[in-house]
C-alpha cells in the first residue's frame, strides 16, 4: 500500500462503536470522556498503522429527505443518541479537527453517501473505507478496500474476494443482495422469507434481481418463487434506499480538499491532559518533539 493513498472513515459508526467500547470514563470535572479518549487513541494507532496523504472524518447530517419520501420509517427503530454521547460530539469534533482530518458532511447527506461520492471522483489514488457498516461493500472495487476494525487494534482488509468471502457475492451484486434482504440496522424490510442464504442462491443463479423479476417464473422453490413474484413494488423501493448515491457535496474543489493537515499537537497535548487521558501524553509528546509524524506527513 501507498501512503498517497484517501481513507475515509465512517464518523459516526466510529464515535459510536468508540462509546460503546470504552463505559463510564470521566473527566476531573465529572464530563463523559469515554467515546473521545476510545476514538482519539484509534486514530492515533490507525495513522500509525495506515499511513497516508489524503483522509477525510465523514458524518452524517440531517435527515435523507429522499430516503425518508421513499420509506417514513427508515431508521426509525434507533434509539435517541444517549445524552453522554451528545455531549462529548464537540470535543470529538475539536480533537478529529486538531488531528489534520478534513470534515466532510453535508445538509441532508448520509455519510455512506458522501464516501461514495468521493470514491467516484478518488483519480487514481488507493482508497480505505473504514467502517464496520455493510452498505459501503458496494463500493469495493480495484483499488477500492473495507477496512473492518476488530478487538485488540486487528483490521480486516477486505478487497473483491473477501467482499466474496464474507458475503458469498460480488461487490457489484451487494445492492441487490440487500434489496432482497433488507438492512434491519436501518429498519428497511426485505422480501418476507428471502435470508441471506437464498438471496445468495438467487443472485448467484440469476445474476441481478432485474433478471430474478424478468424470469421469475424459472425459480424453482415455488414459495421463493410467488414471495418474488409480488415483491416488485418492494425491491423498487429498496433500491432507492440501499443504492449510494454519488453526487459529490456543493463546492467540492477535488482531491485536494482532503488533504491531511500536520495535526495541532499543542491542541492535542492540552485536550489529553485537561481530560486526564494520562496514557497518551507521551506518545503526544514525542510526536510534538519529533515536529512532524514523519510516517505520516514525509510526502506533502
């Protein structure tokens, strides 16, 4: 791997998974600290691990007005954001910030979206998604990866084949897989009967739910085969909620705009501290002496 490489990573599935990783940490003055000291020292350890040029801190923002005219209830089933996550979203914001990372959000946006829009216009650059969601195997290609983070600071790097491996299909099959099974994490509903199992059977028989509908009848399971029958309405709407859309934000000047900045280490030093994440000041320290983190910035 080139260190000119993009990564974009999944914002809010990562202060998420950081909040949930890391219970009830404090500061001195009694504030929530654990989902900005889990998510800081992450990002600390994957520039380490990932070095690289460009990368970008996606989030989403507001609701997707076309996903919710399709569906009212889409995502309806998630719980409010917990009040001691809510209140460390600031912090996080001012730390991702003083880090280098760009912030790309955008009025009405979903972050999934944003990062396939930046897939789209990546050039020639080598590309890490690094989310945990589903959604964005769609966007595995040549030069395009998922990266998974696992316990104990592992990753998974998943290319074309383990997008094959993990989910017996083709990147390029991931959108119909998903409008035949539905996504429960966003409360959008698959055809009723039709698992992960035979879905895979379907598109590995048929080649596209297009195909699955315009030969229907050559389904041999007869359930399978009537419960496809009257689900078109259906699989049209799914696609309009698990197809990524790729229209890159307004102003969008390039590449370029993600740009990693040498991080703030001042900034990073003193939020460490005034948080008492007592274990990361040295490693703060060496890096504001050394300058520059040379694994990261030796080519701008």
């Amino acid at each position: 791997m080139s260190n000119d490489r993009i990564v974009l990573l999944d914002g809010y599935g990562h202060i998420y998974r950081s909040f949930y990783g890391v219970r009830e940490l404090n500061n001195a003055r009694g504030e929530p600290t654990n989902a900005l000291f889990a998510l800081s020292r992450f990002l600390l350890r994957f520039d380490q691990d990932f070095p690289h040029r460009y990368g970008a801190f996606v989030l989403d923002k507001g609701r997707p007005a076309k996903r919710m005219a399709a569906l009212p209830t889409y995502k309806a089933n998630r719980p409010p954001m917990p009040d001691d996550l809510r209140r460390q979203l600031a912090p996080i914001r001012d730390w991702v910030q003083a880090a280098g990372w760009a912030i790309l959000e955008e009025e009405g946006r979903e972050a999934d979206d944003l990062i396939a829009a930046v897939v789209e216009a990546r050039e020639s650059h080598e590309t890490l998604i690094v989310s945990q969601d589903k959604d964005l195997a769609q966007l595995v290609r040549p030069g395009v990866s998922l990266v998974l983070p696992g316990k104990k600071g592992e990753y998974d790097v998943l290319g074309e084949p383990g997008v094959r491996e993990k989910f017996g299909i083709a990147p390029t099959a991931m959108v119909d897989y998903q409008m035949l099974v539905g996504d429960t994490s966003d409360n959008v509903p698959g055809v009723p009967g039709v698992g992960a199992k035979t879905a895979v059977k379907l598109l590995t028989e048929f080649g596209s739910v297009e195909a699955l509908l315009a030969n229907v009848d050559a389904i041999r399971n007869p359930a399978v085969r009537e419960k496809i029958r009257v689900s078109a309405e259906l699989l049209a709407r799914n696609r309009q909620l698990v197809a990524l859309d790729a229209q890159l934000p307004a102003g969008w000047t390039g590449v370029e705009a993600l740009r990693r900045r040498s991080p703030d280490w001042d900034r990073l030093l003193a939020m460490a501290r005034d948080n008492g994440f007592n274990s990361m000041v040295g490693t703060l320290e060496k890096a504001r002496q050394d300058a520059r983190s040379p694994s990261l910035f030796s080519l701008q």
